[in-house]
C-alpha cells in the first residue's frame, strides 16, 4: 500500500506505522547531515504553518521556528492567551480558518482531558496536517527525537534497555505525556523497557496495554517495577524525569504530600553506578537540576541531553517536510 504523508496528522506516533516511522527518522538524518552541510533545503518554500501554544515552551517552539525556515517556509507563533480562544471561540472555527490560510497547525495544549481532544477535534475540521507539539497524553515530537538520538548513539536498537525512570522536581505538575510516547515507542523497536515509579504516579492502563502489545509484537519487553534500584540496575540508557500524578489525582497543586514522599527518586552519581559502564543518560529537558538529578550527572559524560535537544530541529523539520510538502 502506498504510504502518503502529505496531509497526515501527527497527534501521536501510534497513528504511524512502523515503516512510516522509519522513514520520518531517515528523512531526518538526511536533514541533519544538510544541515551540517550548508546544504540549502527549500522543500517548503513559501509554506505557512502556525503554530498556536497554550503553555511555554523552549525547544519545541524554536526546534518548529527554525525548521520552518531552514525549509523556506514561515511560522506564526500564536500565543493562544492573545487569540479569540480566550474569549472562547470554538476549536472548529479555529481550525477552519487557519488550514485555509495555511498548510498545517501544530498546537500544544497540555491541560489535562483536554489537551488531546482539543487536537481531535482541530483535525476533524483542518484542511491541514495538524502537529501535536505535547498534549496531555502524547509529546510525539519528543518522542521521536529521542529514537533518532538512541539510533544515532547506538544503531540498531533491538535488545537495548532502557529505564523510563520517575524524578522528582516542583518546577510543575509536569504532564504524563514524555513517558506515556516513550513508554509505547521504544518497544516497537525491540528495546527491553523498563517503567520505574513510585505508587501514585501511573500512566493509564489502556497505555501499558498498548505498550505491551507493541513489545510483543515487535519483540521488545516491558517491565514495570516500583524499586529505583532496579530500574538502574544493567541500564544502558536511563530518562529520568518528573511527571505528575494526572491518573490519580487531577488536583493542579505542584507540591503536595506524595511528591515530597518521593525526593529519593533522584538520579544521582550513585544510582548511575548500578547501570552500564557506557550508560547514557537522557532528559527532554527542562530538567529541575538537583532535584531530578544532580548537575555532576546532567552535566557529566553520561549525558546526552543537548544532542538529544538538537535532534529535536532535525526531526521537527522532517516532520514538516512529510506532512506539508510531500506527495
Ligand atoms: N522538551 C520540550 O518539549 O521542551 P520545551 O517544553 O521547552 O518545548
């Protein structure tokens, strides 16, 4: 069957297929190597895409910004606070208008049980490819960073293990949605999965459901355990990083007894001396530094986190290129 991806939505990698992946992840390296090249890329040449944000954001609004113009095309920051949305004009309206003045919309909309439906329903209505840039169940751009940065660093993945590790942090009531992407990804390309967190912090069965159907169809495992140490132990690659307790508790308050139950769970020199000698380390960044980990780790030579960051540009813009510019 002939895989089109012109117009394609990306709200979650689960809507991809294996094959689609792999070249969403191709399609990246030869951007990357462009890049590092001085080689021109106009494959968007005069393309719009807006990019609406309900949340702050760093690496996914520059990653998106910089891509779009790297490909030829321009990107329209939309603080959602200073759109209609604020006076509460409807998602289809929204959708409507921008797909006709442009060729795709990527949102982030992290607010829990409506972050996700909120990019359902801009796609019923978009003429356009709708790009989810995090919403409360999925970060996919995230998501596939993180593969290209693992491919990058290890080649093929299959028996690679992997601890998707719970910290502890008070920035934020971080969303689920970094582990729920990776929890369900990282099987599908044989890895031995392990998700590690303190009772409280669970992601929703219907996705450890789905994780576990994705590792047993492509041969990967997942483990789920509530000991730290043995999510570190034989590892060689750990992401720990901070989520909120959104399954079991839909209360917004960052700091509240269960979390400050859990400041152990902290990466720190210590717990990186139970994994592999040549562990690396990752995070999607932000990181609350000392508190999900100590600097000596995020700073130290296990850490991949800025080429994990970077990849986010060649990704983003691979990203772009399929869904708005392809056949
Ligand atoms: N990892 C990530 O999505 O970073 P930002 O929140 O800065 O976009």
């Amino acid at each position: 069957m002939q895989t089109i991806f012109k117009g394609k939505h990306f709200i979650t990698l689960q809507d991809w297929t294996k094959g689609e992946i792999d070249t969403l992840l191709e399609v990246s390296f030869d951007l990357k190597k462009k890049f590092a090249m001085g080689i021109p890329t106009p494959y968007l040449l005069y393309k719009t895409i807006f990019l609406m944000f309900f949340e702050q954001s760093t690496r996914t609004r520059n990653s998106m910004e910089a891509g779009i113009a790297h490909l030829g095309g321009h990107g329209t920051f939309l603080d959602t606070s200073t759109m209609q949305i604020s006076h509460g004009e409807e998602v289809k309206d929204t959708a409507v208008i921008l797909s006709r003045y442009g060729h795709s919309i990527a949102c982030r909309n992290c607010f829990w049980e409506v972050g996700n439906k909120y990019l359902r329903e801009m796609a019923k209505w978009s003429t356009a490819p709708i790009l989810n840039l995090q919403c409360d169940l999925y970060h996919p751009m995230q998501g596939i960073a993180d593969l290209m940065t693992m491919k990058e660093k290890i080649g093929d993945l299959k028996g690679t293990k992997v601890s998707i590790i719970w910290a502890y942090a008070t920035s934020h009531k971080k969303p689920i949605s970094v582990p729920l992407t990776q929890v369900l990804l990282f099987p599908r390309y044989g890895m031995e999965v392990t998700l590690a967190y303190p009772k409280g912090y669970d992601l929703p069965d219907w996705a450890i459901k789905q994780a576990k159907e994705n590792a047993e169809k492509h041969g990967g495992t997942l483990t789920i355990t509530h000991d730290i140490e043995e999510a570190y132990r034989g590892a060689d690659i750990v992401i720990p990083k901070n989520w909120g307790s959104w399954v079991t508790n839909q209360k917004g308050e960052v700091v509240d007894a269960l979390l400050e139950s859990c400041k152990t769970w902290k990466c720190t020199e210590k717990m990186m001396k139970l994994a592999n000698k040549d562990v690396m380390y990752m995070h999607a960044l932000p990181a609350d530094r000392e508190k999900e980990v100590e600097n000596s780790v995020i700073d130290g030579p296990h850490s991949i986190v800025y080429d994990e960051a970077e990849n986010r540009l060649h990704t983003a813009k691979a990203v772009m290129t399929l869904t708005m510019g392809s056949k």
